[in-house]
C-alpha cells in the first residue's frame, strides 16, 4: 500500500498537520515523513504567470505594435527564489510509492490556483488520487476531520477555473492598460511634472477603481459648499422636570413646506428663525404648551452579526489605528496558533454542522480568563440551543467559510502575541459571546408639544434591559478608550439616549406620566446654528467595508441585485490592494488616523485613466467581473465565456485607446489638482517613475 502525501501551503501549517498524523523528521529537508505519511509544502506561490517577452523576446520592449496582448496559450515558470522548494514537492508529488495525495493549502479560490499551479507545473499523473482538505481552522479535531471527509479535487475544477481566470484577468488587464495608457500619456505626465525619467501609468482591474473612489470622494469633499442653518429648540418643563424639543414645520404649521426652510427642521436664514420665536410669544416665566401624541413603545438591539475579514478590519481601524494589511497579518497569525478560524471569509454567519458544536468552543473559553465567568454563565443557562434558528446560523449566506470566531483552544499561545494582537482576539470572542445573549431593550418615549400650532418634538430612549451589551466592550476598552470607541467593539455607538436629552431616574419617571391633552411649561426658545457637512474621508477599515459593499454605489438596481455578495476584491486581497496603491504613492495613508487621500500623481493618473478606459474606474464593471468569477465557480458559466468577454473588453479599450489623443486636453486638470497640494510637482516627480517601473513585472500579482 502507498504513502499518503499531504501538502500544506506553509510550512507552519504542514507542521500542525505532522503533528496531528504523528510525522515526525527534519524539517531542513523540505519534507516530513513516516511509514504511512509524507507531509511537504509550498512557500505561498512557488509558480507564476510569465512575463510577455518569455513568448517573444520582442514583447520585452513596449510598443503600440504588440498590443493588445493576448496569448492563446498562457506560459507559467518557477519562481527562481523557490525553485528549491518546488523541485522537493515535485520529486514527491511524482514519487512511485505516494498512492494519494491531500491538497492542504488555504481553502479558498487562491489556496486552490497556489496548487494546481504546482500539479500542472510538476506533470503529476493523472491516475494519481486526489483529495481536497477543506478546513476552517487549525486545531487537531478540524484537521482529522478534514483529512476524513477530503473530496476528490476534481470536485473543486470550477473553482480551479474561477482562479485560473482571476490570474488571467489581472495579468492581462494589468498588462495592456499599463502598456498602451503608459506609452501614450507617461510622456504627459512626465512632462508636467519636470521629471526627465519617463514614467509608467500603473492601473489594473481591482486598484484602479479603488483610486477612483477615494479621488471621487475627495474632489466631493473639495467642491462642497457649506450651507449655514438654524434650528429652534424649545425648552420646556414639568413637575420641575427640564427637557428640550426641537421644532419642525409639521402640518399645520404657518411654516409647512416654506421657501424659508432649510428642512422641516431649520431655517434658512437666522433672522427667519427668531421671526418664529418672536410669534410664539413666550414670556417669562413661561407659557403652556399642549401635549397633542405621547408614544411609548418598546425596542429591542440584537447583537451584531459575527466578524467576517472586512468587518473586522473595519473595526481594527477604528479601535487600534491599525491597517486593513495589519490586521489581516494579526488574525492570521492567531489562526496559526489555532486561537480563531479561518480569517479570509466574507460570511458573517455559521454554518448549520458548525452551531449544532458550538458549545465546544464557548466550553473551551472557559480557560480564557476575561470571560471564564461569561462561557460558564452561558453553559449554565444553555443559551447555546436553538442558536441554529437565529440570524447567526445561515447556510446559504456561506460560501467557502463561515465567520471568525474564537475555536476555544490555543491560549498558551496568547502569552507569545503582541499586545494588540491579544486585543484583537479579545474583541473577536466578545462579539462571538454577544450572539448568546439576549437583546438590549429600551423604552422609546416620543413627546409632541404644540404652541400656537408650532409643534415641537423630543425623543428619549431609556435603557430597560443592558442584553448582551454588559459583556459587548473590550476590557481595555474601559480604561484606554471614551464610550464612544468602546462601543465600537460590538459595532455600534447609538445605544445612548437619541437626542442631547439626559435624564436622571426622576425626570425620566414624570416623562412617562405625559399624555395627551395635558399641559407643559415653555420656558424659552433659543436658536442653534448648524452647517452641512461635506462627506467623510475613507479610513483604511470604512474602505475595505467599501469595497466590500461596493454593489451599494451602483444605481442601476438590478446590476445592484446580481452583484450583491460580489463587492471589489476578496477578503484575501482588498487589504493587499490598498496597500499597493500607497506604496506606489497613488494613495497617501495617515498611520495615526489612518485617513486616506490621493496623492497628485493619484489625481493624474485618475484623469489620464477617467479620459481614457473610463469604465476601470466603475464599481459596476469590477464588481461585475467578481461576479463572473463567482460564476465559474459554481458552474453557472463556462471558462470559454469568461475568456471571450474578457478577450473583447480588452482588445476594444486597447484599440480605442490607441486611436485617440488627449494629451493636450490634461494640463486644466492637472492644474486643478496640483493646486491643492503644497509640495505638488516637486515630490510628486520624485515618485513617479518608481510608481509604474516595475509595471511590464507585475504578471498576475495586477490587481
């Protein structure tokens, strides 16, 4: 009987997995082995897409004449720097006595294409079995039971193809828009900015777009003009008791759907406003004003939804200050010491197999000391059953994992970890621990004053029932961060009262007693002058959520609909994404706020692709090709169709752009953007051909 061979894609993981089949060995060689099993593994990618000149040498030099590029047959290599590694695998891989072999790497769209490249690469035979380990974390029972339940590979080629065509895309997207944009307009911008070395434009299917996003927001920001309101707050009492009411031109009102008004609620000049406080001739100490509706109603706040990757970047960023890339490093890290489950998810829910154990990992917090008492308490009352019927549990809202939630093992390895790390950890089982708590509950008190047909309005939410919310904040949070942040770690910062209404228990008490019809005291009327407010910069967490929800931008409602789910990027690279476009200074990122912002060589590029192959910079169209990939996955659609949609978007945009000349329309909009940037010319050419030097290299790295 032969070997098993089982082939992780680090060499940590393949370590975990000798662990659980008890191969033990020197590791210096490459592989680990026994009487039944051989463990190896990659070092991520060990193959790549070739550089276009491998097919011709004429391709090394760019020229309009080569393009579009387009190969029949794509070429792949080694990459020289594992060439090593690779040889080892492939002498296994190909070995007489390995009768079987377990494909180990990520379980996800690039841990597949990271093997099949290596199994074409390597010429494994074809009768060779082939068994697919999918897990969602490291601890021993998820391995053993991988390794039980592994299907044939041959059941994930769909999913092989949908990363085949990822790669394709990429590479040949970020070849040809690179090639033909660079040798038409990197002349231009080399130009405008003094820089004697010509430059490269750098763009591609994913990065493109995202700098398009954040030029778009910020020329929003730039072109806002402040518009000045003015509120009237009535301040009114009872029984002692003071609270504020904010007035609005309801029906009724002398002021409904006024050309005077900014909104129902304000005015659009101040003189507008105390005309109104004038006629509602309140006089000291006070005059009655009529309650005409007094509702009270109850509210429930459910939990939050578990972490998928991006929202827990998101949440990294605002608690920690941390980047989408650091984040995504430390949770990874935390799924290799078997802390959490797989990172690299966009699934906020579990799955039905999972739930129905999921007291095993509550269970096993019971060794972590910040919530022993809180997992004791929850087995205790058993609120674990019937977890499977709520929000938390849906099986079709999963696609490759479910959310990250705590395994309830590996805690000796949190005294290994730094100090955000543990953080980050502590906020990943907290909201975890949410989700078996009940709702927070609060009672809703709505009260409408009327004063000579004026109405006023005030609201008070009152906290009957804390829920889940006494176990939401992160014990750091209490004494490093305000309220505010703390809150962040559950997700929401809305649980205080609605409006700037703090009452203390009596107040709140006589609130109740009011009814309709009864009286109230107007004390006075004051004015609060407001202004509108531009929209906000993305951060480095609110930009992944971006670009996760990315269908939200998109106003055709049916494309929103078939895209939703889609977004731009995957869990696996958004943050990887962004990051590139900082480190070839398209994007500047603020590391202690982690605010983000073009830079002007961002803002030229953004012009020179928004003249040129407009349709990169749509959310609709990058979100549309994600979807296609989806597609292939699931075998909605064959690789024949991708290829040939793909095949013509890029020979039309090439050919169009090969056609036109624009380059003397640029220098209005460079100017306008170079305005808004003090060092303007003179850093932006220092970066600029670094920016797109490397662009002929990136291959199927382009996002």
């Amino acid at each position: 009987m032969g070997k098993n061979l089982f082939i992780a894609e680090k060499p940590s993981v393949a370590k975990e997995f000798a662990k659980v089949l008890n191969v033990n060995g020197n590791a210096s060689k490459g592989y680990l082995e026994s009487d039944n099993s051989v463990v190896t593994w990659c070092v991520g990618h060990l193959v790549t897409m070739s550089y276009p000149e491998v097919y011709d040498a004429a391709l090394k030099k760019w020229s309009f004449q080569t393009l579009p590029f387009i190969p029949e047959h794509f070429l792949y290599e080694v990459i020289p720097g594992v060439s090593k590694q690779f040889n080892i695998v492939k002498g296994l891989l190909n070995r007489d006595d390995v009768s079987c072999i377990y494909v180990c790497t990520d379980s996800g769209r690039e841990g597949e294409y990271i093997y099949r490249l290596v199994d074409d690469m390597a010429k494994v035979p074809p009768d060779k079995e082939k068994r697919r380990v999918w897990i969602d974390s490291q601890t021993e029972e998820e391995i053993k039971r991988g390794i039980k339940e592994a299907k044939l590979l041959s059941e994930y080629d769909n999913l092989s193809s949908a990363a085949y065509l990822r790669a394709k895309s990429d590479y040949l997207m970020g070849i040809n828009f690179s090639r033909v944009l660079s040798l038409k307009y990197g002349r231009t911008i080399m130009d405008y900015l003094n820089n004697g070395k010509w430059s490269a434009v750098s763009v591609g299917r994913v990065m493109t777009c995202v700098l398009g996003m954040v030029v778009k927001r910020e020329r929003e920001i730039r072109d806002f003009v402040k518009t000045p309101f003015y509120r009237v707050i009535g301040n009114f009492g009872y029984e002692g008791q003071k609270f504020d009411g904010e007035w609005r031109a309801v029906k009724g009102s002398q002021y409904f759907e006024s050309h005077l008004l900014y909104k129902e609620n304000g005015f659009n000049k101040k003189e507008d406003a105390q005309k109104l406080i004038d006629e509602l001739k309140i006089e000291p100490p006070a005059v009655k004003a009529v309650i005409c509706k007094a509702e009270k109603k109850k509210e429930k706040k459910n939990p939050p939804l578990l972490f998928n990757l991006a929202e827990l970047q998101n949440t990294c960023s605002k608690l920690f200050k941390i980047s989408p890339d650091e984040t995504l490093k430390i949770v990874q890290e935390l799924y290799e010491k078997k802390l959490v489950t797989y990172p690299r998810t966009d699934a906020r829910v579990l799955s039905t197999a999972v739930a129905k154990e999921i007291h095993k990992n509550i269970s096993g917090l019971r060794n972590y000391a910040l919530v022993r008492d809180i997992a004791s308490g929850i087995l205790e009352a058993q609120s674990y059953k019937g977890i499977e019927k709520t929000k938390y549990v849906n099986d079709k809202q999963i696609t490759d994992h479910y959310a990250i939630i705590p395994t309830g093992q590996g805690f000796n390895a949190l005294n290994s970890v730094t100090q955000t790390a543990a953080r980050v950890y502590e906020v990943i089982v907290r909201r975890f621990l949410c989700i078996f708590y009940p709702s927070a509950e609060y009672l809703k008190i709505n009260i409408t004053a009327e004063r000579l047909k004026e109405s006023f309005f005030a609201s008070f939410k009152i906290m009957t029932k804390e829920g889940y919310l006494a176990i939401a904040s992160a014990s750091f949070a209490k004494q490093k961060l305000t309220d505010k942040q703390a809150q962040t770690t559950e997700g929401s910062a809305d649980d205080a009262a609605d409006n700037d209404n703090k009452l203390d228990k009596n107040a709140i008490e006589k609130i109740k007693q009011l009814k309709k019809g009864m009286e109230i005291d107007l004390f006075s009327a004051e004015i609060k002058e407001g202004e509108t407010s531009p929209p906000k910069r993305y951060n480095s967490g609110s930009m992944i959520l971006a670009m996760e929800n990315a269908g939200q931008l998109i106003e055709d409602e049916d494309l929103r609909a078939q895209i939703k789910g889609s977004g731009i990027g995957t869990s696996a690279t958004r943050a990887e994404i962004l990051s590139k476009l900082v480190n070839i200074k398209y994007l500047s990122l603020n590391k202690k706020t982690q605010i983000i912002t073009p830079t002007l060589l961002g803002e030229m590029i953004y012009d020179v692709v928004f003249a040129s192959i407009h349709a990169l910079l749509n959310p609709e169209l990058t979100a549309s090709w994600e979807l296609g990939l989806t597609m292939v996955a699931d075998g909605k659609i064959t690789e024949e169709e991708y290829m040939m949609k793909l095949n013509s978007f890029i020979t039309n945009h090439v050919q169009n752009v090969k056609s036109k000349n624009y380059q003397n329309l640029f220098k209005p909009y460079f100017d306008k953007a170079a305005a808004n940037y003090k060092t303007s010319k003179k850093t932006a050419k220092k970066t600029t051909a670094k920016s797109g030097t490397d662009n002929s290299k990136t291959k199927n790295k382009q996002a």
